[in-house]
C-alpha cells in the first residue's frame, strides 16, 4: 500500500479470540467505519444489505471464527 509502512515479524493482533458478545461491537462502530470509507470517497453505505455486509466483513475481521 502506498504511503503505508509494515512491520514485518510484527505479532498479529487480529483476529481476536471470540469469547462471546462484545460491548465494543456496536451499530456505531459499523456506522462509524462506513463513515471514514465514505471519507475516502467509496459510496455511502445505503442498502440494508450492504449495512449486513459490512458488520459481517468487520466481525470476519475482528474475530476468530468460533469453534464448530
């Protein structure tokens, strides 16, 4: 990515164990992540669909997959 610096041998951070509901994990914070991509100059987040999308993409993100 251009203008982005990585650490390689970095620890990852994510994703997080899955233990359960998060308080963290709110409707704001998906609202606020559509924000900043809007900021970026993607399309704003409107479809019902699209909102699903993007919670899940962000919980997929977040978290480890619970056990099955």
């Amino acid at each position: 990515m251009s203008g982005t610096a990585f650490r390689f041998g970095a620890e990852r951070s994510y994703p997080l164990a899955h233990a359960g509901p998060d308080p963290r994990f709110t409707e704001s914070l998906v609202t606020s992540v559509a924000a900043v991509l809007v900021g970026y100059g993607y399309p704003r987040v409107a479809a019902l669909e699209d909102w699903a999308a993007l919670e899940s993409a962000l919980a997929s993100f977040l978290y480890n997959p619970k056990e099955q």
